[in-house]
C-alpha cells in the first residue's frame, strides 16, 4: 500500500462519526509516560471522554487538567503559563480559522509542546493539512477512550521519536562544590516552574544528600534498582521513586556505608533507559568521581552542568572534564558551566573572566557565596526559591534550568587565550 493509501486507511481506521463511540481495543494501549496534557473542550461529550481517558489506570502516570473554551481559550491561558507537554484542542473550526488559531497557539506554546486536535469533520484534508504543520495528530468526535489514548501514547512512546526524556548530568569540578545543591535547585524549578514531571536521580549512593535537600526518607531507591537490573522496568521504578513535590519524583541514594559501591560502566545504563521512557525530564546528580560508570552516564546524557569554585584546582579539574567531554562526545554542545560559592571572605580568588577565558566558554551562572542562605536551606529540607523566594540565587537557578530544557540559550562571546592555564601547563603536547 502506498503511504497515501495508508494514511487514508489509517485515518478511516479512526472514523468514529458514524454515531457512539466505538470502543476501541483498550488492552493494547501501552501506559502512558509521565506527561503533563491540558485540553481545552467545547463540547461536553468531548470533555468527559478526556476526563474518563485520564482517570484510567494506563494515564495515570500523567496529569491532566481539562479545561472549557477550546482553541481561543488555550492561547489566552498559555500567554503567561508554561505549556505542558501535550495540548488538546477541540475545534470546530476548519480552513484558514482553525490554521490562524493554531498558528496563534504555536506562538506561545513551547517548541516541544506537542498538540492533538480534536475535530467535528470527518474530512481527510484536514488532517493532512494539520500534520503538516506540525499537529500531531487530528481526531473526530465524538472519539472513544482508546482512540485518544492510543494517539496519545502513539505520540510519547514512538521508537522512532527516540526516547520521551532528556537525561541532564550534573557534576562538580571538585568535591564540596555546590555540584549537588545546584541539581536539585534546579530539578525544583524545572518541576515547579514548568510544571514537567522530573525524576531526581542521586546517583552519589554512598554520600548523596538529595534525600537531606528535599526533606524525604524513602525506604528504597537507586540501590535497589542498580542491584536489580533484570527488574529494573517502569513499574519497579514507580516503585522505588519518592514523591517530593507535584511533579517531582526523586530516586534517592541509601547514603549509608553499609558496603561499598562499586560498579561497572554499564551498570546505570537500563535505570536511565528506563526514567527517560517514563518521564520528559530525568535529572542526574553525578558524585566528584572519575569511573568508567561516571563517564559512560557523562557520555550519553544530553545536557551537562559542571560546577566550579574559582580556584586553581577546580580550573585544571573543568578544563579537562571539558575537554575530555568534547572528546567524547564531539557532536554535542559544551558543557554549562556554573561558578559557585564566588566571594568567600578573605579567599584569593581567580576572577571569573580569567577563570572561563582558557576553558573558551562562557558561565551559564555565578553564584555567590552565601552560607546563610545556603545553610538556612539545607537545614530545612528546602530549597533556595523556598527559604528566600526574592533572592537572586533563585534566579540563577531558573537561568540554569532554561538553558538544560533548551528555552533559553547562552550567547557565546568568542575569546581564545590560554591565560591562567598556561600556568597548570595544560596547553596540548605538541607531538616529537
Ligand atoms: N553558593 C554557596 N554558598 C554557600 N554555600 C554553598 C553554596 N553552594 C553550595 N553550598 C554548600 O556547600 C556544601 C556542599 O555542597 P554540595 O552540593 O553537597 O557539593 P558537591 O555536590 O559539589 O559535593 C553544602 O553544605 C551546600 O549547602
Ligand atoms: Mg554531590
């Protein structure tokens, strides 16, 4: 059959117009991952299918809000909140109206908000006019349960699209660094902020302190599933992760010395597989180490913040974790590189100019030292935005947050130089 042919048939496949809904085959949806989805309804049957499609146990991983007022609606709610990470529409709109609402939907949803149009016209024109312009996908009302959830699913869990997450790593130059305190900052404001579902790995199983940053206690985590390959699939891991927050779910390290942790390069490959089928963000809080487990996580992750103080060591230590990163990874943009703790009283200091010029990148933030702040948060189980919701910090960390979901980018100012590393002597041997 021919695509066309195909696509026709798919789409007639689909035709529900005839009268009921027809009742789908539920049993094969596959579950739904961890998405946000807000639709926007004009008409009720439309809207008590959503709603019955989002209580069923295949969607309850995701979280969805169904709202009155169909496409005009939409934009005026999205104008000034974050997009969740599916929208859908119903319109009876066609033509140009619905083309020109859509493109004012586009305007202020985010680029990777994808939306299912729901229509009233059985009319194949339309949805090929729609795909093409970036829907994923038109339905006729009145649709059934497994209709919807099929296309949803279809949407989120299609091989072809790669995987749903993006897996961000974050890790210190040095140890003490604030490497971790920024992760799980940032991992906050990602789910608050943006309200995307986050899962908060600690992968620091022997000393993590995510569980002490965000005031839990899980019984089981990370352990579990590192020392449970075969398991380890989306149930176990909704098992083993600890609700921190609405949309943040944290796998929390055991932090005890009951023995010690040693492991392959592999060995975290099929929890981070697994996280990133299950939600759109997978944040990792990678410890001070160099293994070949640390630097396969550091070779597949899509985003990476390294943190450093502005010392010598922590300079040497940046610039070759960058470039042994370019190295491995030569298709990728640069890491993000975070200044910590800058300005402690009394410390000499490289200045954060002479500190980026040799790494020829540029800080995606400087954080300064603030004990009181920092010391007030962790002994709350808090964090920044939550002791001090005005400070600066907090700012930095939602900065930080856009750059790793790709909402925001760092304008690179091209300076070369080696400057200060010329000291360390770690300009490139010139080979005999
Ligand atoms: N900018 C800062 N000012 C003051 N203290 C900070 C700052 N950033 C982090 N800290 C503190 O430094 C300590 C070490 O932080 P942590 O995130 O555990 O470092 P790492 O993960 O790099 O080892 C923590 O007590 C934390 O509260
Ligand atoms: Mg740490």
């Amino acid at each position: 059959m021919s695509n066309q042919l195909q696509e026709d048939y798919d789409f007639q496949e689909r035709d529900v117009s005839a009268g009921h809904p027809v009742s789908g085959d539920l049993n094969k949806v596959r579950l739904v991952p961890r998405i946000t989805v807000q639709a926007f309804c004009e008409t009720e049957i439309v809207s008590q299918t959503i709603e019955m499609t989002a209580n069923d146990r295949r969607m309850a991983r995701a979280k969805v809000k169904v709202l009155s007022g169909g496409l005009a609606s939409a934009v005026e709610y999205f104008q000034p909140a974050p997009t969740p990470n599916l929208t859908i529409i119903e319109s009876s709109l066609a033509g140009e109206e619905l083309m020109t609402g859509l493109g004012r939907l586009a305007e202020v949803c985010d680029m990777d908000t994808k939306v299912i149009v729901i229509g009233h016209r059985n009319d194949i024109q339309i949805y090929r006019e729609l795909v093409a312009n970036g829907v994923s996908d038109y339905l006729v009302a009145p649709l059934s349960m497994a209709d919807l959830m099929s296309a949803i699913s279809d949407i989120f869990i299609d091989p072809e699209q790669g995987p749903l997450g993006r897996v961000m790593a974050f890790i210190g130059a040095k140890g003490g660094v604030g490497s971790s305190t920024i992760c799980h900052n940032v991992a906050w404001t990602i789910s608050s902020r943006y309200r995307n579902d986050v899962i908060l790995s600690d992968f620091d199983l022997a000393f993590g302190t995510a569980n002490i940053n965000l005031d839990q206690d899980p019984p089981q985590g990370i352990a579990e599933a590192v020392y449970s390959p075969d398991r380890m699939d989306d149930i176990l891991l909704d098992r083993l992760l600890a609700k921190c927050a609405d949309h943040l779910n944290l796998l929390a390290a055991p932090s005890t010395l009951d023995r010690t942790y040693d492991f392959t390069q592999d060995a975290f490959n099929n929890i981070i597989e697994v996280a990133q089928k299950s939600s759109p963000v997978v944040i990792v809080d990678l410890p001070h180490q160099w293994t070949a487990w640390t630097r396969q996580v550091l070779s597949l992750a899509d985003e990476i913040v390294i943190t450093a103080t502005p010392e010598l060591a922590n300079l040497r230590n940046a610039k070759n974790l960058i470039d042994k990163l370019a190295e491995l990874r030569p298709n990728d943009a640069k890491p993000k590189l975070v200044m910590n703790q800058v300005g402690v009283p009394k410390r000499p200091e490289i200045s954060v100019a002479d500190f980026v010029k040799p790494l020829d990148i540029q800080p995606a933030a400087i954080i300064p030292f603030d004990p009181a702040i920092f010391g007030m948060a962790s002994n709350n189980g808090q964090m920044i935005a939550e002791a001090d919701p005005k400070s600066q910090i907090g700012q930095s960390f939602e900065f930080i947050a856009q750059l790793v979901t790709g909402k925001a980018e760092l304008k690179v100012e091209k300076k070369g130089g080696l400057g200060l590393l010329s000291k360390l002597k770690l300009g490139k041997k010139k080979s005999a």
